[in-house]
C-alpha cells in the first residue's frame, strides 16, 4: 500500500516574484488535501497568499480586461 500524506504540499516556484513584496524564488505553491482539494500561493518572506481565479470569476476579469485593452490600442508607425 501506498502512503499517502495529509500534510500540505509545498513547491517552490523558481524565477517567480511576490506582488507585494517584490522579492523574487520566496513564493510556494500549496496544495492542501483534506478536508476539501485547494491550491494557493504563498510568499515565505512577506507572507502574502494569493489564490487563482475560480471559471465563475473569469467573465468577470476577462471583461475588466478587455475593456482597459481597447482603450489602450493604438497605431505605431515606424519611420526609417
């Protein structure tokens, strides 16, 4: 039989920078098992924790997003 943690998985995530802190290779990614599947980040400097948007949270964002993109878009015209 295979043995099977409960305890947190913690990876680290090479070349990965905290938002808040700016501090870079100080953020894990956590995978909790019990009582219920989750995943989060975490930055073992700051300890600032940051988790990914769920499919019901993405219409939302993608519209935040889309609209600040198209007021941003311009030409650019290169000249020799």
């Amino acid at each position: 039989m295979r043995y099977q943690s409960t305890r947190p998985k913690r990876q680290f995530l090479a070349g990965v920078k905290c938002t808040q802190c700016k501090a870079t290779d100080t953020t894990v990614q956590v995978q909790i098992f019990t009582p219920e599947p989750d995943e989060y980040i975490e930055c073992v400097a700051c300890g600032h924790t940051a988790r990914r948007p769920t499919a019901d949270d993405l219409p939302q964002i993608q519209a935040t997003t889309e609209g600040a993109m198209t007021e941003s878009v311009g030409v650019v015209r290169f000249v020799k």
